[in-house]
C-alpha cells in the first residue's frame, strides 16, 4: 500500500513540483493532494504534467473544509512545502 503525502503551498509551488517529480515513480509513495492558499500560484499550471491533484482553499476555510479533506485522504505525512498562514 502506497503511502500518502499532502502538500500545502502559499507560493509558487517549487518544493512540491520537486517533491512530485522525485516520487512521480516511486510504488511506496504518492502525493496524493497538493493544496495552495494562493489563487495565482503557477503550481497550477506547472503541475499538470504529473499525476497529482491541486485544489485552491481560502483562509478562511482553512480550519473547517481543509482539514475535512486532509481528513478524508488520511495521509501518512503532511509537509509544508512553502506553506505560510499569516494571521491578522
């Protein structure tokens, strides 16, 4: 069974394009979510030639809704690969 990475961004996504590729083949592990606070992220684009989902979340559903999809993957490791949540 393949272990299960999340990755959280707030950039431009280059810690998770590189944490994607060096696992892209890898049978013990996947990037299972790839997960950005920020709208215009190139990660978006730039991510697309790996097999790897990425979904946009606002702040203000970080607690509730982010946590509910980290939840339902129940990954093996959360890394924050460039992840930065500044409070007002």
């Amino acid at each position: 069974m393949k272990k299960k990475i999340i990755l959280l961004i707030s950039g431009k996504g280059t810690n998770a394009i590189n944490i994607t590729n060096y696992f892209q083949n890898n049978n013990s592990v996947e990037v299972s979510l790839i997960l950005s606070n920020n709208k215009n992220s190139p990660i978006f684009e730039n991510i697309k030639k790996y097999d790897a989902p990425t979904e946009f979340f606002n702040l203000r559903d970080f607690d509730n809704q982010v946590f509910e999809k980290i939840k339902k993957i129940n990954p093996d490791l959360i890394v924050l690969a460039g992840f930065l949540k500044k409070s007002h």
